[in-house]
C-alpha cells in the first residue's frame, strides 16, 4: 500500500511517501528558518502562506523521486494536530482534496504520534514494548509504549518544555533564531562547569519535569555578565553559560529518561522529536545504557525535526495495525490545534 503524507503544523513543510511493506520511499521538506529568522520566531500568518506556496511542488517532488505519480496513490495522511490552526488547514485541505479527488481514504495523524513512531523508521528499529522521551520545542514527555496506539503517559513538563527551555535561554544571550541549535552550537566553546545552573525536579522522585526555574537562573545570570556600563558581555562567559544550560537540561531529561526504564523494568528506549538531535544528549543516553543492559534508539537526524515521513509511516503502522479511521468521501474535516495524544490511544 502506497501512502502520501503531508507534515505541515508549525514552520516546516513536509511530504512523504511511503509503502506499507517498504518503508519510506521519499520525502521532500521546506524549512521555513530563513524567512522567520528576521522576526525572532514563527510568524503564523507568513507560515500558513508560505506552506500554500510550497504544499503543490514538494508534493511533486516526493512523487517523482518515489518513481511514482498521483495514480499509485492509495491513501493519504496528514497532521490534523495539535499545531498553528492556521497551518494545518493548509496541509489538511490539500490532503483532503487529494485524497477526495482521488477516490482514497484521508488518514488524519497525531503529530507527537508521528515523532513517537519516527524512530521505527531507523535501522535496526525498536521493537516494543519501549519507553519514549518525546522532547522537542513544545513537548516534553516520557511515555510506555506497548504498540500503535497504546500508549501510557509517565511524565511531562509542568511548564516549559526542554526545547522551550534551549529557545528562551538563547534569546537571553543573544543568540539568533532558531535558538535551540544556535545555543548547542556555542556550547561546544563552553565550559560546562563554570557555572552552577539549577537542575529543576531532578530529584523529585516522579517522572516530571520542570524547566522554567532554569530559564530564570540563565537570565540572573546573564545580567550578572553584562556591565553596568551597557557594555556586552564577554563572548567566553556567554559561551560557559551556553555549555552549563545544555548541560542541566541534558542532566535532567537523561536521569529522568534513565528513571522511567527502572520504573517499568524495560530495557528499550526510544528518543524523539526535535532535541532528539541534540548530540551531548545521544552521547549521555548511549553511555548509560550498558550498565541497565538496554538500548537507545534514535530517528535519524535529518528525520528528527517535523517532516512528511513521520506522518505517512504512523498513518501505515495504523493501517498495518488495523486503526485507520478513514474520511474516504467526506466534503468536510477538521483539525485539532489542541489534542491530547490520549485521545488517539486504543481502549
């Protein structure tokens, strides 16, 4: 079975397609990062057109490098939530016409249900049951998960997720947009030890988190290193501080990751979404699995932020799985800014 997957729910355009029984064929991905950048951050409205320019030619594009056209076609997926409202009507009313016009099922996907699944997508691929830590810009959580839909939340963030956290801690020094990578990037000349940051709940005994009392040390801090004179602070100091917030978030997420595998006595542990490509973070999990006798598994890198495959290889783990709820000639859809991943679990 062929399925064409469209990703288009914050400020990445994505389409891919893939095959039930072959994996993933194609994918063809627009960052928006470029045209962002000179505002500081996602702008909505610009995100919502720039995804209507980019929707038809990428879809093309993963077409053509799959050897396939429009006719080959058996079912379509896209994120119906949670995201920018905005945005993800133009991936799902381009779906839904695709999908209506072609005479083939719709399959609207969760998109954290995408970067749960990402990782399957990588060879060798988990096998369940495994623990996850989905950890990106807006999400940070620890789920089990026994299958395609079934899954059990252990822990989350209660209040600023870990990408959050790399995002707003950036922009308190200064850095550019996306801050996250450019925080990661000036770490590396950083001593991570030079100074004393909080690790929030790390020793709370559950499987929580908290990152916005690390947000407010980084900004104390900051003020400390700038002169009363107005004079910018030094680019050593601003480096150290990059390198010791990396290294608190990264305390905490790989603890309390290490945790939930003690927790619910599996071995497997999956890491996705967008900080998933954080290296200092992949280097710690790796170490630490011999002595639980477990393994890491990663997506690939290039499959760690929002992307089209995610969504068509979780619309054909639910087919495979027999989840698929259709919209096959239905003239309405909705989405879902707001969706608990719950919703989308098997009873």
């Amino acid at each position: 079975m062929i399925i064409i997957g469209f990703e288009s729910s914050c400020d990445e355009t994505g389409v891919a397609v893939v095959c039930t029984e072959r994996g993933l064929l194609s994918h063809a991905l627009h960052s928006q990062v470029a045209m962002h950048r000179e505002y500081g951050g996602v702008v909505p409205e610009l995100a919502s057109r720039d995804h209507i320019r980019r929707v038809v030619p990428l879809t093309r594009e993963a077409l053509s490098r799959a050897g396939l056209d429009m006719a080959d076609v058996d079912a379509v997926a896209y994120t119906a939530g949670p995201g920018l409202a905005g945005a993800l009507l133009v991936g799902a009313s381009f779906a839904n016409a695709f999908a209506w016009g072609r005479g083939v099922p719709a399959i609207p996907i969760h998109h954290l249900e995408g970067h749960l699944l990402s990782p399957l997508l990588a060879e060798p691929a988990p096998a369940f049951p495994f623990v996850a830590l989905l950890v990106s810009g807006g999400h940070t959580q620890l789920m089990r998960v026994d299958g395609v839909g079934r899954y059990e939340l252990l822990g989350e963030t209660l209040d600023d997720a870990a990408g959050e956290a790399f995002d707003k801690s950036a922009k308190l020094m200064g850095l550019g947009y996306p801050g996250g990578p450019e925080l990661s990037r000036l770490a590396e000349r950083g001593d991570p030890g030079a100074y004393a940051l909080p690790r929030p709940m790390l020793h709370s005994g559950d499987l929580d988190f908290s990152f916005s009392g690390l947000k407010t040390a980084v900004l104390t801090r900051m003020k400390t290193l700038s002169g009363t004179d107005g004079a910018p602070p030094d680019p050593g100091a601003v480096a150290d501080l990059a390198a010791a917030t990396e290294a608190a978030i990264v305390d905490v997420l790989a603890a309390k990751s290490l945790a939930a595998l003690r927790q619910t006595g599996l071995r497997t542990l999956v890491v996705a979404g967008g900080v998933g490509a954080n290296r200092p973070l992949r280097e710690r999990l790796r170490q630490a699995m011999p002595a639980l006798h477990g393994e890491v598994f990663f997506p690939p890198l290039h499959l760690c932020t929002d992307n089209g495959a995610m969504i068509a290889w979780a619309a054909a783990l639910r087919v495979r799985a027999g989840l698929v709820e259709s919209e096959t000639g239905e003239a309405s859809f909705a989405v879902r800014p707001r969706w608990d991943l719950r919703d989308v679990c098997v009873a």
